[in-house]
C-alpha cells in the first residue's frame, strides 16, 4: 500500500478551492446558449486536491507547497 505525502500547502489550497468552485458555478448557472459550459465542471478536479492535499502534478514535477513535516 503506497502512502501519499501531503505536497499543497494552506494557501495553495484555498486558491484551489475558490477556483473550483468558480469553476462548477459557472456550469450550473452559465446561460444556456453557452455550448462549452461542460468546461466549468474541470473544477472538481482542484477541489479534489485541495480536500486530498495532494496533487498528482506536483509528485511528478516534485513541487510541493506545504511545509515540510
């Protein structure tokens, strides 16, 4: 079982939670004639790291914004 090190930091997270959610809003309540809204719903993907505190980008190019434990 791998074990996942926490790389997004404090500030890191709420810029990825205040972007997803940005991002979902404007799927839910973009106007109608707008075909390309299906875009918004890419925000579940920063809200996810943000709640798991760990990004998959990040490991790979070993970013890491939090502190080190």
């Amino acid at each position: 079982m791998a074990i996942v090190t926490t790389n997004v930091g404090s500030a890191d997270r709420i810029a990825r939670i205040v972007v997803g959610l940005a991002l979902i809003a404007f799927a839910l309540f973009a106007p109608a004639d707008i075909s390309w809204k299906w875009v918004g719903w890419i925000g579940v993907v920063p809200l996810a790291t943000a709640f798991l505190k760990w990004c998959p980008a990040y490991t790979l190019l070993g970013i890491r914004t939090c502190k080190a434990e």
